[in-house]
C-alpha cells in the first residue's frame, strides 16, 4: 500500500520500492547542504572551537605575530613539552615573541603543512626553523595510543585537508572517505553545539575561536598526572605502537619534503630534531630486529636532507645529551624541569654547530620592507581605497620602518572600513604603545575585551599599561581579571618588568603568594 508519510512508493506485486518525489527532493536537501558544507569548509571549520588542535595556534598567529620571528619550532606535543621558548629567548638574548612554538598535540609534518599554508610570509627571512622528527611519523601503520587502532592518516586530517590531500593517503576505501567527507563530514560525529556552531557560521558569518594563548608549554595537573600513570603511554607500549607492522609512508614523508623545500628559500637554516625518550622505548626498538630496520630507514632518509642549510640533531635517549630518564612524565613527554634543561642543552648544541650568531645578529637592514614595497601597495590603494587588507599590511610595513605616525594612519583608515578587526585592533593598540600613548592603546584593548571577552591576554595588556603609568590599583585589577580568565604564563608574570611599579605592593604579593 502507498504511504504518502514515505519518501517510497512500495508496491509488493512490482517487488523493488519506486523513488517518489518525497525521495528526490531529500537527495536534492542533502546536495544542497553538502555542497554548502564544502564551499564554506574553512570557514566553517575555524568557526567550531578545537582545543589542542590547530585552530588555536591559526588564531595566535594571526592576532599577536605581527612580525618575523626569529626561532620557530613545528612539532608534535613532545615538541610543546620539551621546548621552554622564554628560556630561548632569554639565553638567545632576543624578544620571546621572535621564539614560537607552534608544536600541537599529535601533530606531525601535515599538521604543519596545514599551519604554514595559512601564514607562508611569517617565515620570510626566519633565521632558523626546527622540525619536529619522530619514528612515528613515518609509520603508515600507527596504532593510536588510546584506541589501539591502526590510522593511516592524521589526526586532524579529515577536518583540515584539501580535496587534493584527501586523494594522496594509501587504499581505495581511505580515498573514498576521506573525499566523501570533504563533502559531507559525517565522520566527524558532531556533537550538537558544534552544529550550532555550523549553522551560525553559514548564516551570520560569526566566529569562535577558542581561548587564545601563546602556543608554548604548560601541562595542566591532571594531565601531568594522566600522563604519568598511564598504561598507554609507557615507554614499552608506545615504541610497539609506533613501530608495529612498520610500512615507512611515501606520502607522509612527502610532507616533510614540501616543508624543507619551502623553507630552503625563506629561511636561514633548517634543522632536524629528533628529541630523546626513555630508554626503555629504545631498547623494545633495538632487540626487535622488524622494528630496528624501520627505524635505520627513517635516519637515513633523514640524513638525505643534509647539506649547507638543513642539519639533523638525533638525540635517541637522554643520555646522548646529558640527561637521564628523570625528565620524563611518560615514555617521551618532558616534566618543566626537564624542559629548561633540554632547552639549555639544545641551545648549546646549536650555538656549536654556529646557528645562533645569527639569531642574535639582530634584524639586518636589508630585511626590512624596501621602499619598492611600500610603493606597490601605495599605488594598489589607488585603485581599491575601501581594501581592509592591503590598509592593514600598508600599516604593518610603516611599523616595521619605525613610521609609527604613517603606520598608525594606515591602521586607523583600515579601522574606518572595519570597525571590529581583531587584528588590526591589535596592532593598532601596539602601534600606540610604541608612540608612549598609554591611554589611546588602553581604550583600543578595552575595545577587544568588549568583542572577546575570554581572551585573557588583553586583560594582561591592560594591566602592564596602567602600571608602567604607576596607576597601581587599576593595574592590579586587571591583573586579577586576567587570571580569572585563564592567564597562567607564571614565569613571565613574575619577571615582567611592565609591571616593576607594582611589585611592592601588598595586592600584588598575595596575589603570586596565592599563586605560588
């Protein structure tokens, strides 16, 4: 019998149901919404909050790095736990804002391809760039370390790879997914809020970027302690994982080559850094015959890349630089302690091998923006005066001169067309600083606490300001308001000297006395 509540016409005596209107019109829905889908993907994606996931170190990039840094760091969350960027810095004796480490958990050589795509002038005339290189990454095999299944691509691959990535991992059915899911990402498994998120991001273009902060190392106690205790990560374990059934990935490893390639003609040097583990992790390596010869193949493809302006560093245990197996939290993860001193020891390793002189050289005149640059978007902004980006990279170009009052008009015009720009707020508000205008920087970060409330790093700004004008109790109160939204880079609170006229005071006491 016909059902006019079905999207079928199911006749017993034809045998097979007949598609109705009802059924074409849900395949036409459905085209429709996945076509959207896919159109808006980036956007959409940058849209849904994704802690320990690239998102946040897109956003960071793109609202606080307005200049070339100096030192950058890709990587997985080993990565983040080993490398103290302050302590860089400091014993680099430059800015800690020219050291970013822009490692994420689980990431690998596609996480930052992904990263470098959205920003590739960010490394323009960097003077050194250090990769990240781990067993693992190399395995097209991998066992995750929690579900103890076999993934062949990574993590964060079904939400921020291309149409043409999704076509290079390995097997039919993966490229078939992979692709099916550019256009309709059902693999995903949203959850409701996340929808929600969609939905306002494809009707209202809004976004929500998740909690900004620098992205550099700090564990939280309870992962400290779940890393600690965890069966899934001890260093037996984890070598198996990594290194079960090895079958070395061309199309990985193919990434790593696009990231070299690229890097050779923007930056100064390149290093290969392969990070030490446990020694137990070693050892299930080499008295597993199958696993030692995966492995010898990754160095030797790693030692391929040697020459005047790529170096490798293979530190396998902490004993090969000077350490031992006290330093770890897990099988490979680095305790805070054990963080400053391979810092330190890196460092050093560096400063050998004659790659920090020109770190601390400084920023050779020839770097800066020629005039030639300046002039091309002069004349660009002839013809599209309304252009918010070209305004705003004009501004960036005048700042990076020292033409702070060009710079700022540049800014300010951009801020006309764009009244809520993240970031051309943000360099704005940089912009009045430098100048010593204390109190114009003041009201433009309250302006970008009013349009991202949760970011605790303007509160911080607010609070550095009001103190260097020795206004101490304001400068406190934004303090405490920074902290209670999340602000927790300690180290630096406690040696900024912005905040040197409120050291004395007794609110400023028992607040790193309640911190200590």
């Amino acid at each position: 019998m016909f059902n006019r509540l079905s999207i079928f016409s199911f006749d017993t005596l034809k045998g097979f149901p007949k598609p109705t209107r009802s059924f074409f019109l849900c395949v036409f829905i459905l085209i429709i919404a996945g076509s959207l889908l896919a159109v808006n993907r980036d956007n959409i994606e940058k849209s849904i909050p994704k802690y320990h996931t690239i998102t946040p170190v897109l956003s960071y990039l793109d609202l606080y790095c307005l200049d070339t840094p100096k030192v950058v760091f890709f990587g997985s969350s080993r990565f983040v736990s080993c490398i103290k960027t302050d302590t860089f810095a400091r014993l680099s004796d430059i800015a800690p804002s020219n050291v970013l480490n822009l490692a994420i958990g689980s990431g690998s050589f596609w996480e930052a391809k992904a990263i470098y795509r959205e920003r590739p002038e960010l490394y323009n005339n960097c003077s050194l760039i250090i990769i990240d290189i781990e067993p693992w990454m190399f395995n097209n095999n991998l066992i995750h370390a929690i579900y103890k299944k076999t993934y062949h691509y990574e993590p964060y691959f079904t939400i921020w790879a291309s149409l043409k990535e999704r076509t290079e991992p390995p097997g039919i059915a993966a490229k078939a997914s992979l692709v099916s899911d550019f256009f309709w990402p059902v693999s995903e498994k949203r959850a409701f809020p996340d929808w929600y998120a969609v939905i306002k991001a494809l009707t209202n273009n809004q976004n929500m970027l998740a909690r900004l902060s620098a992205p550099t190392y700090q564990y939280k106690a309870d992962e400290y302690r779940y890393l600690a205790t965890s069966t899934n990560f001890k260093a037996f374990s984890m070598a198996h994982n990594n290194m079960a059934n090895f079958e070395f990935s061309n199309y990985k490893a193919d990434y790593l080559r696009y990231l070299i390639q690229r890097f050779e003609r923007q930056c100064d040097h390149i290093v290969l850094l392969q990070p030490p583990v446990h020694k137990e992790y070693m050892d299930v390596i080499y008295n597993n015959p199958n696993y030692l010869s995966g492995y010898k193949q990754i160095l030797a493809f790693i030692r391929s890349f040697e020459n005047d302006k790529v170096s490798s560093i293979l530190w396998e245990t902490p004993a090969d630089c000077g350490l031992d197996d006290s330093v770890f939290i897990d099988y490979g993860h680095f305790n805070m302690d054990g963080a400053r001193e391979f810092t330190k020891i890196l460092y050093n390793k560096l400063n050998v091998m004659g790659l920090i002189d020109p770190i601390k050289a400084g920023t050779d005149t020839d770097k800066f923006p020629s005039d030639e640059n300046i002039a091309q978007l002069q004349e660009i902004l002839k013809y599209q005066p309304a252009n918010v980006s070209y305004r705003y990279t004009l501004g960036m170009l005048y700042a990076k001169n020292g033409q702070l009052d060009k710079a700022q008009r540049e800014l300010q015009a951009a801020l006309t067309l764009e009244p809520g720009s993240l970031k051309v707020l943000y360099a704005s508000a940089i912009v009045s600083v430098n100048k010593r205008q204390y109190k114009e920087a003041i009201l433009t970060f309250k302006r970008l606490v009013v349009i991202k409330p949760e970011n605790n790093i303007f509160y911080y700004n607010i609070s550095c300001l009001y103190a260097i004008q020795n206004m101490k109790s304001e400068s406190i109160d934004w303090l405490q308001k920074a902290i209670d939204n999340g602000y927790n880079n300690w180290d630096h609170l406690k040696n900024d000297k912005d905040l040197t006229n409120i050291r004395n005071t007794p609110r400023f006491k028992a607040l790193i006395g309640a911190i200590n």
